[in-house]
C-alpha cells in the first residue's frame, strides 16, 4: 500500500491506542494519587514529626524510604506477590502485627522523649539519639520503610489500585513500574513540600515547651494508629 500509512499493521493501531489509553488515564491517576497523599495516616504524621523535631533535612530520608518502600509494593503487586500476601491469613496478621508493633514503638519513644524533657527547662537535642549522621539517615530511611512495607493495607490498596489505570493490552509488570515511578515522584515533591514549610518553623518546634508537646501529641497519635493497625480487620 503506497501513502503516509505503508506498513502500519491492525497490530500497530492497537499499539497506538493503547499507548493513547495510557497517557489518557495519566491525569485521573495523578488527582488520585494527590488526593491519596493528603489524607492523614501513619506516613503524614511520620513525616510532621521527623520534620519538626530535626527539620527538611532530617525529614528527608523518611520521605524516600516511606516511598521506596511505595514502590517496592506497587512492584510486588504487579508480581502478584501483594495478592499473596492480602490472601493469606497468616501473611496478613503477621504484617499487621509487626506494623502495629512498630508504631507503637516509635509512639512510645516520643512519649520518652515528653517525659525526660519534663522539669529540664530544655528542649531535647535533635541529635542526641543519632550522633553519627551517616548512621541517622539510614535509620530515619529504614524506619520510612518499615512503616511502608509493615502496613498490610498497603498491599490491598496496590492491588486495587494500579488495575484500574493499566490499559489490558499492556505489560502489567512494565506498566505497573512507570506509574509507580510516577506515584513516587508526586509524593516525593508534596512531602518534602510539606517538610519544607513545617522546617522553616523549627525553631519554634524545638522551643522547650513546644518540643515536649509536639512529642506528647505526635507519640499519642503514633499510637493510636498502632492500636487501630492491630484490631481492624481486613
């Protein structure tokens, strides 16, 4: 066939539309995904205290290891590895009870860090559970992680979720990674965002009388949502 269109096979029209589905469903998924990252949950209130007590620096690698833990779900979803997970009972409880765990954990250490500062006239020293830096960052990223990956809700959410903005025609797998990719770049920009402007009052947040409140009420809210992650139900 002469013409602009030589060559161009049923297949590669299919080809054609599919790509055109994908960037088509681009924009509902990035309100979804901005809608997702303002509601308030264990990542948010995460993020609020790291940023507050030790600042846009210190929130930094919290952001990147709660989204690198993100990805790695969307990534396990697209394997089918998240289905096995949110259908297996044991699998379920077991990250739900390690997620809860640890935010109880982290809940109680603000409650510690309330109380040692009661009657001192001082605020706790941002620095005086972490003194190497290097050794800082990894916790803060490992612990952005851990509250990403603990969360069984997270696999179910995935597995819901990225379905919905793959065209069928598409490698699932491939597919999945690019808009995970996506997802983590938009989260990413909105938390360091939202770190930014809650570090530029820093020094208002680690005033002695403010710090220890900050701590009381960010532990308390830790906690509760630790309590809530170990008695729902799926």
């Amino acid at each position: 066939m002469a013409g602009p269109f030589r060559g161009l096979s049923p297949s590669g029209c299919r080809g054609h539309d599919v790509v055109m589905d994908l960037v088509g469903s681009v924009p509902a998924f990035v309100v979804a995904v901005i809608l997702i990252s303002a509601s308030p949950g264990p990542a948010m209130a995460l993020i609020l205290r790291r940023a507050a007590v030790r600042g846009f620096a210190g929130a930094v690698p919290t952001v990147l290891g709660l989204e690198a833990g993100l990805y790695l779900w969307a990534l396990f979803a697209a394997a089918g590895l998240a289905a096995l997970v949110a259908a297996s009972e044991i699998a379920f409880v077991v990250l739900r009870v390690v997620g809860a765990g640890f935010l109880l954990y982290l809940g109680i250490k603000a409650w510690r860090s309330a109380w040692r500062a009661r009657g001192t006239g001082a605020a706790p020293n941002p620095d005086d559970e972490l003194v190497n830096t290097a050794k800082g960052w990894a916790t803060a990223f490992g612990e952005g992680a851990l509250v990403m990956l603990a969360n069984p809700k997270a696999a179910a959410f995935m597995i819901a979720f990225y379905p919905q903005f793959v065209p069928a025609d598409r490698p699932l797998f491939a597919t999945t990674a690019l808009l995970a990719m996506l997802q983590v770049a938009i989260e990413v920009v909105l938390y360091l965002a939202l770190a930014a402007l809650v570090g530029r009052a820093g020094v208002w947040f680690r005033r002695a009388t403010v710090r220890r409140r900050l701590d009381a009420i960010s532990g308390t809210v830790l906690v509760a949502l630790g309590l809530r992650m170990a008695t729902e139900s799926r």
